[in-house]
C-alpha cells in the first residue's frame, strides 16, 4: 500500500508523507442542477503523537477520526475533492482532545494551500481570473478572493534603493499610474495611483525619512514625463539621468518628422529621391559607422544597384535641412553610444535652428542639459522599466483592461515581485 500511496500523492502533488491509505474514485455531484463529473480522493491522516500540547504529559491516546473536506488544484478543469479523516487524540490525564495536523490544510478553510499556491503563481504569469478559476477548477469569485481581500500590500519597499527609474503607464479608465523601479535590480519600489508632483511626493515623504532619501543616488527619467522637480524635491542629493535611448528617439522622431515634411514638398512622386526617401527611410537610422560605402547592392525601393552610402547621399546630398537633420541625429547616436559627452555638448549647444522638427527635439535638450550629460556620464538608464511595463501591458491585455486599480496594482505587484 505504501508504494502505492506515494504515486497517488505524488501525481496529486501532496507533500504530506502523514497522508496514507490514498483512493481516488470518479463520482458525480449536482450544482445548481447541474450534473458535473468529479473525482474524489479518500485519504487519512495520522501519525503517532504522545505528548498531550495541554498539560504536556505523554498520556495521548488514540480517539477516533474526524473527517474534513477540502478542495484540490486539479490539472485538467476536473474538481478534486479531498475527503480527509483525521486522527483525534485523547489525554488520559487531562482530558482534552486534540487532531492530527496537515500543513496542505488551511484552518476554517475548505481551500487547500496547494490551490492556493497555484493561483498565485498562475497569476504572476499574468493569467485572467476566469482562465485561473479554470484551470484549478473553482469559482472566479473565489480566485478573486483569494487574491484580492487575503493579500496583503506594503505601503513602502523595505529599503529604498540609491538608483531608481521613474516612469508611467496608461491603467485603469486611462489614468496614468507612476511607477518606480530599482535601477540596479529591477525590482518594483513604488506603484502610485496616479502621476500628479502632488501625489507622487507627499507618498515619498510620508513612506520614507529624510535620511532614506537622501541616500538616493540616481533617477532615470524620460524628458516627457517631467519628473525633474519631483525629483529634486523628494531626493535632495540625486542626480537626474535622462534616459540615453529617449535621448536618441526623441532626435530619431525629429529626423523622420523633417523626412516626412521634405517628401511632402517633393514635387515628383517617382524620382529617385522620393523613392529613396519614401521607402528607405530605416538606411537614415543606421550609426553612420556601421554603413556599407564600398559593396554594391540592389536597393529595393529605389531599385538600383549602388552602395548603402549612395542610397543615404540621394537625399542628403540634395536636401540641406534634411541633411542636418540627418547629421545632428547622427551626432547625438554616436555620442550617446560612445559615451562622448563632447561631442553631445557640441552638437546640443552648435545646433542652429532651421524651422524643422529637431529645433524642438534640440531645445528640449538644450533645456536639461545637465540631465541629458548624466546619461552619458552615469550607466543608467530607463531601459529596465520597458520590460516592467511590458509585462504591465500584457497582463492589461489579458483581461481586457481593469476595471478596479486597486486590483490591478495588486496584480502588477505580483508579477513584479
Ligand atoms: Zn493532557
């Protein structure tokens, strides 16, 4: 029997060797009048216990069973139905009883923490509630409290970390919710309703002391969420970094925004240059260093055969806006991605204003040019947020959206942990 007990409470993956003389049967119930298949798996529970947990002496004997229902995490939608006997125990010289223990079991509860265990791991993996409920076989409702009303949250992270990236994303109704992540590790510090300076600073005063903050090192932000005199308020000793591959999309939009705009005014649609410029706009994003001046090839869109480099000169070479658009992009790629502050300061501060696009991308830069010469300066940066907040995106697209923010900032807390 012993062997055989072992494979049962293995497939079943109960971890309690006190658990013996295992069956499991099909059987069928009625629910609200409707007929469903079920398995049922008779189990005891004993093991031999003499010291009495009352008066201490080794007088316990043996007394009868008593038998508990509780519900399994099925495998395949299946409900599994544990219908345990326990053994009870009498002292001989106090008089009181006692039962034998299981630790799968959860006091006053007919959920076994194996179910429990289950539903929130299938939700770190951002499953929906009906998926889950599913899946393990039980009621939406009952995942939803299980998750929900017996989860605790922290207000405050333990420590506070000395690199942060502060970002923000679209929740629930499409309020922005701020969010805070450790640079270093990548773990989520803060999840914050909304994004107002309001808010987002009276939380940190109100969560941390003032020596806590001011241990704070570092924050990475992006140029347009305007978090820099959030920053300064909260952490008096931090160093803004502007995050370097915003700095780079920001000149890489400029420079497709005085694409687009120079292609408009283009008065012959098939020449070569709007074809060049039309359909090999990605050639325009490639570091200059990376291409190709001496191999000839075919290039699909214009449809000639010519180097990559003659591809680029089409426009630039006719185009003088466009061609500074082009060189300052290139610029600020290559020095953020040398980490060449002189060259960024040079190109920041030389750039002179033509009435396209990058005059704005340039300002914003020129506006936080201490910020946006961290980036070079420092290793971090907001990259780490994106795959936070693609996970945020995924688990919003799951289930449709959230109506409730406080559940799904207790669904990103889980799949963030
Ligand atoms: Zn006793």
């Amino acid at each position: 029997m012993m062997s055989q007990d072992n494979s049962i409470l293995c497939a079943l993956d109960i971890k309690d060797n006190n658990i013996k003389n295992v069956s499991v049967k099909d059987a069928k119930i009625k629910k609200r009048g409707v007929i469903k298949h079920i398995k049922i798996v008779n189990a005891e529970l004993s093991y031999s216990l003499h010291r009495c947990p009352q008066c201490g002496m080794n007088t316990l004997v043996k007394n009868g069973k008593r038998t508990t229902n509780a519900r399994l995490a099925s495998f395949n939608g299946i409900e599994y139905h544990l219908v345990l006997k326990k053994q009870r125990f009498l002292c001989r010289n106090c008089g009181s009883t006692c039962g034998a223990h299981s630790d799968l079991l959860i006091k006053n509860h007919t959920m076994t923490k194996q179910i429990k265990n289950r539903i929130f791991s299938m939700a770190k993996e951002s499953f929906t509630l009906s998926s889950i409920a599913k899946i393990i076989g039980i009621s939406a409702n009952t995942v939803s409290r299980i998750l929900y009303s017996n989860t605790k949250i922290p207000t405050r992270c333990v420590h506070l970390p000395e690199n942060l990236c502060f970002d923000e994303f679209r929740s629930v109704k499409n309020i922005f919710t701020f969010i805070a992540i450790d640079a270093d590790t990548h773990r989520l510090v803060e999840l914050i309703r909304n994004r107002l300076s309001k808010t987002i600073t009276e939380h940190f005063i109100n969560s941390y002391s003032l020596s806590e903050r001011q241990a704070v090192k570092t924050v990475s932000i992006d140029l347009n969420a305007n978090y820099q005199l959030v920053v300064h308020r909260i952490f008096p000793n931090a160093r803004i970094v502007v995050d370097r591959f915003h700095i780079v999309q920001l000149c890489s939009r400029a420079l497709d925004q005085v694409r687009i705009n120079s292609l408009k005014k283009l008065p012959d649609k098939k020449s070569r240059i709007y074809k060049a410029m039309k359909s090999d706009w990605r050639l325009y994003h490639l570091p200059e260093e990376d291409v190709d001046d001496t191999h000839i090839k075919f290039i699909v869109g214009i449809n000639e055969f010519m180097t990559i480099q003659n591809a680029i000169d089409i426009a630039t070479d006719e185009i003088p806006i466009f061609k500074e658009a082009y060189d300052t992009y290139q610029s600020i790629q290559r020095s953020i991605r040398y980490h060449d502050i002189d060259l960024l300061q040079e190109t920041i501060s030389g750039y002179k204003r033509n009435g396209t696009a990058m005059d704005t991308a340039i300002t914003t830069l020129r506006k936080n040019k201490n910020y946006v010469k961290n980036s070079c300066l420092l290793p971090y940066s907001n990259g780490p947020l994106e795959g936070t907040i693609g996970k945020i995106k995924k688990l919003k697209r799951n289930s449709y959206g959230f109506r409730n923010l406080e559940h799904f900032i207790k669904r990103i807390k889980l799949i963030c942990a």
